[in-house]
C-alpha cells in the first residue's frame, strides 16, 4: 500500500512508496510488451484526465495508461470549456465528479492547485504537473528510466540542466533522486537558477562543462519562454552557446554519460540533433517507461475505494 | 490445528499427482505447465521436477502466472502487490495445466483463465490442486487433478508448508480467531 491516497507530489512520498511504484512498473512494462497490452483491473474506475495547461504527452501517457488498465477515460482541456465562462476550479471538478468519476489527474497552471483540490473533494488526484512546483509522475519515470541504465540510484551523481527556476520537473527530479540516495547538481546560466536551491541538499555549477564531467546522467530540461515573463538572458543563441549539450561536448569527456530531456525538445537550443538521436540518449525509453509507471501509479491508488464520494 | 498431509502423505501425493498428469499427457511434447503466483508456484515447481524425471523431457514447458491485476475485488480490499509473470513461449493451440496450492472460491482461478488467455489461445486447459476445499465454491470451476479433498467452515484455513520456503513440507488446517 502507498502511504498516500492521492499522487500530489514526490515530497510527499517515501522510499518505499517509490520502490513499490517502481515493482508495480515492472510487472506492467512486461504487460505492455505482450500481443495483448491490457489488463482489466480498473475495468469498474472512471478517471477524468483534467487538463488546464497544454501537454501532449504526458496526457496521451495518462490517456494510454488508463485505457491500458481497463478503466474508462474522459479527457477536459480547458481551451474552449465554461472555464472561460469564469467557473471555479472546484465547481468544474465538483460537477465533472458528480458524473461519477473516481480519480482526477489533473494539470495547472497554478503551483499548489492539485492540494487545493485534495482539500475539497474525495476522488483520489494525480497531480500531473502544477505550475512551477511538481510533477511527480515525470520525476518516477525519469528515476525508473535511470534506474534501468545505470542500475541502483544510490551514490549516482544527476545533474539537471537549464531552466531550474521555472521547472516543475526539476523540483520533483531533487525529491526523488534525494529520496534514492543519488547526488545532484543543477546547473544553468544564474538567472535561471532560483537562489537558496542549495537548501535542497543539492550541488550548483555554472560551468556545463564541468557539470557534465561530475555527472553519471544528465537530465536536460527546456527553456520554458511561456513562463519567463522577464528576459532572463539575452538571446537563445548566446544559451545555446553556454549551455546547449552537444556532440563535441560530450565526446570531449572522459566517459560516456547517460543523456535524458522529459521532452518537448527544442532541438539546437538546449539539446542538438546529434546528442538527442545518439545512443547516449534513453528520451524515447523515457516516454516508453513513463506509461508503466502511470498504469504503477493509477493502479497502486485505486485501492479500497470511499464508499461515499463526497460531491 | 490438524495435519492433513504429513511430509510422507504429501510426497506420495506429488508422485500421484505427476503420474495421473503423465496419464494424459504422456511426454508432454504439446503441454506446458503453469503455476500460480505467489503460493502455486512451489507446487508447480516440484511437479515438474517430478515430470522431467518420468518422462525423460527435460524441455518441459513451465511458466509463472500472476493473476493481481485480473482480480475482480480491486476495489473492496486492500490493493495487492504483484509477483512476476514469467511465460517464456507461446500457449497458442497448446495444452495448459494451470496449478495452484488450495481451491477455495474458485476466484483466483477465474482470474487466471482471463489472464491465461491474453497470452495465446490454449487447445485445452486443466487445472491441477493441492488441496481441494469441497463446498466452498463461489463459481462452477472444478479440478481435474487433486491431491487432496477436505470439508472446511468459513472460520478455517488450509496453510501449505514448502521445504524451500518454510522449512518443512507438511498441509495444515486451523481455525483462524
């Protein structure tokens, strides 16, 4: 049993909640592999994926993850919902649960939304992604996918690239890789790195080269431009030139490092062609594991269900 | 607490049992055995040693099977954690004996045939059991083989030591409090 009844963040979690999500993946990533990729477990469980903010994979990885688990599956996207109309956020969810819908994965804007929502309805909430605080199922999937390479987290050196300030993935990626006992840096030009972040029990390094020299993975994220209402460096170009990972880049180390970005890539700005398409790179495990771990999640939560859904 | 099968009872048993499936199935050339995650598979494994050695096959198809995520209580107990599923070949057009260590509801068998057949379509599938818990069934599932049959209440439990697991080989009944 997970210690938690909803998946708001990795915070929240133990280690050993994070190794029995990680057992329960397992299991599934072998499901996903047969003829027949489903199972019919949640075959009695409607899960509303509620999305306020854009996002094509993680929603078609909650989406697959659902149906692959046999649960029916509604999708609500905000763009073109009453929401524009001015409803609550509570009032939308209140009236998407009175159809009788029993877990909510949610997306928002708003750092701190999903616990908001814990705090007013009964269904469990799978927090997938709020604001600039935490994504946890990105956080599981990206350890799982470490995991798989490197093998047992614990002394592993991570570092984070980028845009640290504005990165939920990046939050949720110090909790976990803490809670595994791997050792992290963050690295990334200073404006983009929020101060105190050391408070978090991890490394800072302004210089990628060394970052990458100390590191056993790498973890690329993107420049967010939608959330940096302020110009924070001068142009892409001159990040690229400091901060960009590239093949001459990598080659110019002493080992052969592990290379992750949880995706969408801006190809010549963070990451060049020839590292994202390199054998070095594990993205597109990343994505393939990201759906077993959800099905992990989903399923884990599903458990002894309130017999009375406080609508 | 009362002792069904002793060790001496429980190997003559495993004997029977492996003979009668040699019955059938002769060489097991078409046949694949199956056990049960988490209890089965302790059976299943002795089974098939006994089978290799009377046959003389030592290519016996054996797998594991672990039927949480077909179980149909999801929702009205606690959640369960699931054991490995490890089916290395295809049960396409062949013959499955499924083998588990007691028969009670008849639940987890249910599940495991809908399990079962996400892998392949089977010619034919048996069920083999250790322990047959007469009367207590909850759907029309029957054993082809038993080892043993035993009249029990509602209140009573049938607990299967294994040598390998618990350091003795021996089948008990006890009334739980």
């Amino acid at each position: 049993m997970l210690s938690v009844k909803h998946l708001l963040g990795i915070k929240e979690l133990n280690t050993e909640d994070i190794g029995l999500i990680f057992k329960t993946a397992d299991n599934f990533k072998q499901v996903l592999q047969r003829t027949i990729k489903k199972v019919p477990s949640l075959r009695d469980t409607t899960v509303a994926n509620v999305f306020f903010e854009n996002s094509t994979r993680t929603r078609l990885s909650f989406e697959l993850a659902e149906k692959r688990l046999g649960a029916d599956v509604v999708n609500f996207s905000a763009s073109g919902s009453s929401v524009s109309k001015g409803e609550t956020l509570i009032d939308t969810v209140k009236n998407i649960l009175a159809m009788k819908v029993d877990m909510v994965v949610m997306r928002h804007a708003a750092s701190g939304a999903p616990w908001f929502l814990a705090n007013h309805i009964n269904a469990s909430i799978i927090n997938a992604g709020d604001g600039t605080n935490e994504h946890p199922t990105q956080a599981l999937l990206d350890a799982y996918s470490m995991r798989e390479k490197v093998g047992d987290m614990k002394g592993k050196h991570i570092t984070i690239i980028g845009d640290i300030m504005h990165s939920r993935v990046a939050l949720s990626n110090i909790y976990c890789l803490n809670k595994l006992g791997a050792k992290v840096t963050v690295a990334g030009p200073p404006t983009l790195i929020p101060k105190h972040i050391e408070s978090l029990g991890v490394r800072v390094e302004y210089n990628l080269k060394k970052a990458l020299e100390w590191c056993d993975v790498a973890n690329v994220l993107r420049i967010q431009l939608e959330r940096q209402h302020k110009p924070l460096f001068s142009t892409l170009r001159e990040y690229a030139l400091y901060y960009g990972v590239n093949r001459e880049m990598l080659d110019s180390l002493s080992k052969d490092i592990v290379i992750m970005h949880p995706g969408p890539i801006n190809r010549g700005v963070e990451i060049n062609s020839d590292v994202a398409d390199s054998r070095q790179s594990i993205i597109l495990d990343q994505v393939e594991n990201g759906v077993a771990i959800r099905m992990a999640v989903i399923y884990l939560l599903s458990g002894k269900r309130e017999s009375e859904l406080a609508v | 607490m009362k002792t069904l099968l002793s060790n001496k009872q429980l190997d003559l048993t495993l004997h029977r049992l492996a003979h009668q499936l040699v019955e059938n199935h002769i060489n097991f050339k078409n046949t694949a055995v199956i056990g049960l995650q988490p209890r089965g598979i302790h059976l299943s494994g002795r089974i098939v040693q006994l089978l290799k050695k009377i046959t003389g096959n030592k290519d016996i198809e054996y797998g594991k099977l672990d039927i949480t995520f077909y179980r149909d209580d999801v929702h009205t107990s606690e959640i369960h954690v699931p054991s490995v599923t490890d089916i290395p070949f295809s049960i396409e057009g062949k013959k499955v004996v499924l083998i588990d260590d007691v028969l009670y509801t008849g639940r987890t068998i249910r599940s495991a045939m809908d399990a079962l057949i996400d892998f392949g379509r089977p010619e034919k599938v048996e069920l083999l059991v250790l322990i047959d818990r007469r009367f207590s069934r909850e759907l029309p599932i029957h054993p082809d083989y038993t080892g043993y049959t035993v009249d029990t209440i509602l209140t009573q439990k049938v607990i299967v030591y294994w040598e390998e697991k618990d350091g003795k080989d021996e089948v008990v009944l006890i009334d739980k409090v």
